[in-house]
C-alpha cells in the first residue's frame, strides 16, 4: 500500500448496451472518485454494444480521467471484467456495474477499509427481493454446491462490486484460465477480505443482460471449472446401480431355484435397461462438461480482442 496521502484507484465499468444510464452513470461516478484522489481513472469495457453506449463513452473521454477499451465482441461480463482489470496499475481497482445497481456510496467504504489494510473488499447484496423466484433459488442452489464440494468458501450474494488491492490484481492476472469464473476466482486467490452487506438497487434503465439461459450456463461452467464433485456423484451412482444389481441378481436366482417362482418376464428387464441407459447418457453429459472445458483451455485462445482504445496513450 502507498502512504497517506496519494494513491491511484482504477475504477472498471463493463458496460453492454448501457446507452439509456452511461452517462449519467459516468458523471455520478466521476464525482464520487474526484473527492476520494485526485488520481483516479476510469476504465470503460465496452462488452459489444449494439447501442450507442461507445459514442456516449467517446465524449467523456478526456484523455486523463475517464478511458475506453473497447472489446472486438460481447464476451461476457467476465470476460469484460478481466480485460478492464488488466489495463490497469494503479493501486487499487473497484469493479462496478453501470446500471447504477451498485451503490456509489460505497466506494469510499470500500476505500477507507482498503486503507486500514484490508487487500480485497467486497460488497454482499442485502436483498434480492425484485429478482424472480426462480433466479433466486437458482443462485442459492449454485452456492451450495459450490461451498459443499470445493475447499474454498464462495461467499453466498458477493457479487463483482468490490475493491481490489494491486497484490489481488496480479493475483488474478497470473491466473491463466481463459473461463473466467470470477466468483471463483476472487476466492481462490485468498488475501486479507472483508465482505461489506449493501442494499442492491433498482436497475436505473435498460434490461439486465443475464437471462435465466446465461445464468445457467455460467453457474454449470463455474462448477465444472471448481469441483470435481459431480464426476465423483456420478461415479458413486455407478457404484450403488452396480450393488444393487448384484444383491437383485442374488435375489431372483434364490427365488427361481429355492421357491420356484418363475422369471416375472420384460417389464423388470425395460424398466433395467431404461434405468441404466438414462445413468449412462447423464454420466456421459457430465464428462462431456468437463472435456468441453478442458477443449476450451487448451485452446490457449487469448481470453478477449480489443477492437479500440482510447485515453491509454499516456501509460501504455
Ligand atoms: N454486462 C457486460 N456484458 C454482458 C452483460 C452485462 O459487460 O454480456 C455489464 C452491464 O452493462 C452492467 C454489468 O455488466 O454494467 C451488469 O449487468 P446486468 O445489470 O445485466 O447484470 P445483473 O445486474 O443482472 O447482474
Ligand atoms: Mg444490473
């Protein structure tokens, strides 16, 4: 950490068709970040907007404050996270949403915890009461899984709002996955953390990107990229299929030799088969998710491609 007096603060906004809010957005955030240094800087991630967010960035960027990196495509929240990340060295970096969701209140919190020496900040939403029933059971079953099958602790509601010390940056920077489970990550990397509850807010404008689709899809590649486990349920489901069989197998020659019932014909013999066959095409899916993610990995594609910047002259 630096003395007392001076730090630099990055600040990462991913930002996907964020036209109706970025600039109300950027004028909020800038003067939140003005009274806490005077060197800050603001990262824009432009996700692939289709919209007219990257000529409403464009006319804040000043060449000193506020700075676009404008990604070749939509990537991802993530994704877009990271590149920001990696764009920056200042001494701390906060990751916020620009759909005003994040309190800007709780910058300078995050700052003064940052200052008392805590490495990694991070805000824990106090309620998710405006999301579907469905979102919310989905994101409380996915927490569990991943706090009973991996060592590591996923903070339950901890979302990407948070502050981030420069060891924590290069933490993540030297972290060489390209599926970039950040929830994961965050928690993996350790440090001194501290979780700070904040009320979540209303989406200003616009519509969340996140579709039940998107959400299931980063939760099953979160568990595939951080647990083994459901490999090993499949496996012990193997196991108890196969004991069952022998004790049932037991069981009818028993019947047939000793009692002389006779064989009760196919239905028993269907029900087995069809039991099985669905075992087995569940097992397959199962490995399939995690070949898919090794196929990813050793791909060694670079995890984003940068159509544009703009205001990074100056460090870079
Ligand atoms: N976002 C992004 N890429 C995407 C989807 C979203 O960069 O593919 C940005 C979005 O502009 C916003 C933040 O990520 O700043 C959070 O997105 P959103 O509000 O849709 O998610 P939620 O609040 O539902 O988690
Ligand atoms: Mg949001």
């Amino acid at each position: 950490m630096t003395d007392n007096t001076s730090f630099s603060l990055s600040c990462v906004v991913p930002v996907y068709n964020e036209g109706p809010v970025i600039a109300q957005f950027l004028e909020a955030l800038q003067e939140r970040l003005q009274g806490i240094t005077p060197d800050y800087e603001i990262i824009v991630v432009d996700d692939g907007s289709q919209d007219n967010t990257v000529q409403l960035v464009e006319g804040y960027c000043d060449g000193q404050h506020i700075k676009l990196l404008e990604l070749s495509r939509n990537f991802g929240k993530e994704t877009a996270l990271t590149a920001g990340i990696d764009a920056t060295d200042s001494d701390a970096v906060i990751l916020i949403d620009a759909d005003f969701q994040h309190p800007l209140d709780m910058i300078s919190v995050f700052v003064d915890y940052w200052r008392q020496g805590y490495q990694m900040v991070y805000g824990i939403r106090q309620d998710r009461d405006n999301e579907s029933y469905l979102k919310k059971k989905g994101a409380q079953l996915f927490y569990q899984i991943m706090h009973y099958s991996t060592g590591i602790n996923v903070p339950a509601h901890a979302g990407d709002f948070r502050l981030m010390d420069r060891k924590v940056i290069e933490a993540l920077k030297s972290m060489p996955e390209r599926n970039r489970f950040m929830k994961g990550i965050y928690a993996w990397v350790g440090y001194k953390t501290i979780g700070l509850p904040f009320q979540v807010q209303d989406r200003m404008a616009g519509e969340s990107g996140w579709g039940f689709a998107k959400l299931t899809s980063l939760a099953l590649s979160g568990i595939t990229a951080f647990t083994t486990l459901p490999l090993r349920i499949v496996g012990g489901l193997g196991l108890l299929i196969s004991i069952i069989s022998v004790f049932y197998a037991f069981f009818i020659i028993f019947r047939t030799l000793f009692l002389g019932t006779p064989l009760p014909g196919w239905p028993t013999v269907i029900v087995a088969i069809t039991f099985i066959g669905g075992i087995q095409l569940l097992s397959l899916w199962v490995l399939g998710e995690y070949i898919a993610g090794i196929f990813n990995e050793v791909k060694q594609r670079p995890k984003y491609l940068i159509q544009r910047q703009i205001g990074f002259n100056k460090k870079q």
